[in-house]
C-alpha cells in the first residue's frame, strides 16, 4: 500500500540530470525508470526537456528523473496524482490495475515490426486507447516507442521448452505471466531496477526486454546469452494527471503539447535505430546473442500464440483485429 512518508524522502532526495529551474517557473518533473542516453524513452525525455527549458524559459522548467531515481512505474502512479510529478511513461504493461484494454499491446507475436505498432497507435483505434483511464485521473499524452522483446536466461534458449522449470522476471503484467507459464517455466513479477539484483543471485533465471534496456542495464552480462525472438513489444504511455493539465494557461498548455508532441514524434523515429545500436553493443562487449532459424521461431509462435484467446474478452476482438490488420 501506498506509504506518503516514503515519496516525501524519496523526493527530497532525489536531483535531475540537470537544474534548469529559476524561481518564478512552474517546475514540471519527469519521473522515468531507464538509462538517460542510448535509450529510446531517456533521449525522448531528455529532448523534450531540452526544448521546454529553451522555449518556455522563464514560464516552466522540465526536470528529468532517470534510473527510478525519484519513482519506480508503480509508485509513479500515485506521485502523478498527488502533484509530486507531473509527466511519466511507464510502459503499457504496467497499466493493469487501471484498465485492461492495454493487454493487446502485450499479445505475444502480434506486431512484427515497430512500423506496425506505429500503424495501430496512430490509427483511430490506438488513438482512442490514449484515453482508457482518464476516468482515473489521467490524461495520455501520447506513445512513446521503445521496440520489439527478447529472451535471455542463464542458459541457452533455443525453444521454448528449454525455458521449462525456469523463473522469468516480467513486468506487473497478466498477459506476460501466462506467455511464461504457456512456455513450461514460472513468472515473477519484478520492479525494473530489481532486475539485475534477481539475476545476479539467482532469484530468477531469465528475463524478456528490448536491446537497449538489456544493455543499458546490462543484463547479459549476468545471463548465458539473449535469444533473437522479437517475441513481445515495450512501449510506454506517456501520461500526465489531469487536473494538473487543466491548471494550466492555455497558451501555456498548448507550448507544453506542442514541444511534447513533436519531441515524441522525433524521438520515436529514432527508437529502432537506439536498439539496433545496443544489440550491436552487447556484442562488442562479449554478451552472447543467438537468432533462430524462421522454423525455430515458429516453435515459439506456436507455443505463445494460443495465450490471446485468454484476454480476447478484456481486449476486445475488434481491437485485437485493427492491431493485427496494422501488420498485414
Ligand atoms: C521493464 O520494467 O522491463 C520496462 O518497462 C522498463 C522500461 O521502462 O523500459
């Protein structure tokens, strides 16, 4: 349950990247859980900053918070409610105590590319996803892209049974828990920044994530190797609280969405790029990557694909068809 003490020291504590607030402006922070550089939501993050601390100078400040220095995705939550924070992203997987519309981004091997994911986002029915829990306080500001998952463990994975009696750590997600178990192995459900810790020691045996997270926060170097699956997609939902957006001068509102919007736009265009970059990095430094042959790979399309009839009725299947026709 949520402990009020613990954000106060938490937020006393914490310090940006960077000070770039005077007195006088509206301070708007940003709590986020990734590397700052390299990565596809810090550099989002850290751009966005930048243009507000430039063009809003003297008006509002963007202060960035990385690394769960200041919140983990959970905690986040409640921060943006009370005003602690103003902007996060956690990722959609993160959402299931607010609504379960978001499951269909995690359906295992829906989206076989990140121009897919845009397809669905920036179509009417993504679009219209942006808003599944306003009713709770919060307005979507818009899809921040990281990319595509994949498999590592402290053991070669080549298919799915190879995962058997294994624990994943995943995400606070249902849709992932069952994928896991669909492969014969067990999920626990794990902050990102307990990530390493339960690797190292064995708490559990392997983990699912993009490139760029599994370098910046170099997983593989406490895993056998990282499996080529593009199995699952990471992306964030860039949200804000409402009454704090409907506090706002409108003119000073628009600057605000304006700069967020068109930073969004820039730095998703980057986010594939930032990942094939980190995979390449892996590499140089010694991380074991390993791709499938396609029949490989259909062994593990084949043993996930069946976990969607189980959240077609939360999803909705008219949502999970505009999401798969954006692939097609
Ligand atoms: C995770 O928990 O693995 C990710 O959501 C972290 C992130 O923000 O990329």
């Amino acid at each position: 349950k949520f402990a009020a003490g613990a954000i106060v020291s938490a937020a006393l504590l914490a310090t940006p990247a960077f000070a770039a607030c005077d007195s006088g402006e509206m301070v708007i922070k940003f709590s986020h859980v990734t590397a700052e550089t390299g990565h596809p939501k810090g550099e989002a993050a850290a751009a966005i900053a930048k243009r507000i601390n430039e063009e809003m100078d003297g008006t509002a400040c963007m202060e960035v918070f990385a690394n769960s220095t200041l919140f983990d995705d959970n905690k986040v939550m409640e921060a943006l409610l009370l005003g602690d924070v103003q902007v996060a992203a956690p990722s959609l997987s993160k959402f299931e105590s607010f609504t379960k519309k978001y499951r269909v981004f995690d359906l295992p091997f829906l989206f076989p590319n990140m121009d897919a994911v845009n397809n669905f986002t920036q179509g009417p029915v993504g679009k219209d996803l942006l808003n599944a829990i306003n009713d709770k306080g919060y307005v979507g500001l818009g899809y921040i892209y990281n990319g595509l998952k994949h498999f590592s463990a402290d053991r070669p994975l080549i298919k799915p049974s190879d995962a058997e009696g294994l624990k994943f750590r995943v995400q606070t997600s249902d849709v992932a828990v069952a994928m896991i178990e669909a492969m014969g192995a067990s999920a626990q459900k794990l902050a990102f920044s307990e990530v390493y810790g339960a690797l190292q020691t064995g708490v559990v045996d392997g983990q699912e994530n993009t490139w760029s997270n599994i370098y910046s926060k170099k997983f593989f170097e406490v895993q056998d190797g990282v499996t080529v699956t593009n199995h699952q997609l990471l992306t964030y939902l860039a949200i804000t609280s409402k009454e704090w957006l409907d506090s706002l001068d409108p003119e000073v509102r628009d600057q605000f969405l304006t700069i967020f919007n068109e930073e969004v736009v820039a730095a998703n265009a980057k986010a594939t790029a930032l990942n094939e970059q980190a995979r390449e990095n892996i590499v140089a430094a010694g991380g074991v990557v390993r791709e499938l042959t396609p029949e490989q790979r259909q062994v593990w399309v084949d043993t996930m694909r069946p976990v969607w009839d189980q959240f077609k009725d939360d999803i909705g299947q008219d949502v999970i068809d505009a999401a798969v026709a954006a692939g097609e």
